[in-house]
C-alpha cells in the first residue's frame, strides 16, 4: 500500500508540472485529474492529526494568492506559479478527502 500511496504522490507532481507546462487547450481535464489524484491520496493515508488536516485546509485556500506572486521572478516564476496554482488542486483533494473520512468517522462514533 506505501508503494501506491508514493506512486499516486509522484504522478499528481508530474500531471501537476505537466499541466503548468502544457497550453491550457491541450487536455482541458488537468484540474478534475489532479482532485482526483487528490483524493485518492486522501483516502489512502487519512489525516489523524488535527493541526496537520488544518493545515491543509489553510494551505489549499491560500496557495494560490501565494503562487500568483511568483510570476514577478524572472525565467522560472510563472512555471513555478502555474505548477503551485495546479498542485493546489491536489492539495484541495486531499483536504475533501480528509474532510470525508472524519465526518464518516464522527458519525460512526456517535
């Protein structure tokens, strides 16, 4: 399970660089494939911690303010912009993910 657990990791980061990199009109389905890859990492490795699942939350709510200031770098800054932009998508995915699985747990318990 730990090998598929990486296997979907490392391919969301290369649909994510491959997304930033392509025109936009060359497959028009990045952002549904990476929330998919998303929550499918979400769903393999829950999020027990608390603080970490904030995090996350935090992270895929403001990731994209942040990585929309990257474009001022020369060169490299709208790539790694664009790269952040779309791995905001898995990140969000990873948080409904997390989001599903306490909320299933909460009411199992209750």
């Amino acid at each position: 399970m730990q090998m598929l657990e990486k296997a979907v990791f490392y391919g969301s980061v290369l649909v994510a660089f491959i997304a930033a990199v392509a025109p936009a009109e060359t497959f028009a389905h990045f952002p549904m494939v990476l929330v998919l890859l998303g929550l499918a990492s979400g769903f393999m490795r829950p999020t027990k911690d608390v603080s970490t699942r904030m995090a996350y939350y935090v992270l895929a709510a403001l990731l994209p303010s942040i990585a929309s200031n990257l474009d001022v770098v020369p060169v490299v800054g709208s790539y790694a912009s664009g790269f952040l932009t779309q791995f905001t998508a898995v990140i969000a995915g990873v948080a409904l993910a997390n989001i599903f699985t306490v909320l299933v747990q909460q009411l199992k318990d209750a």
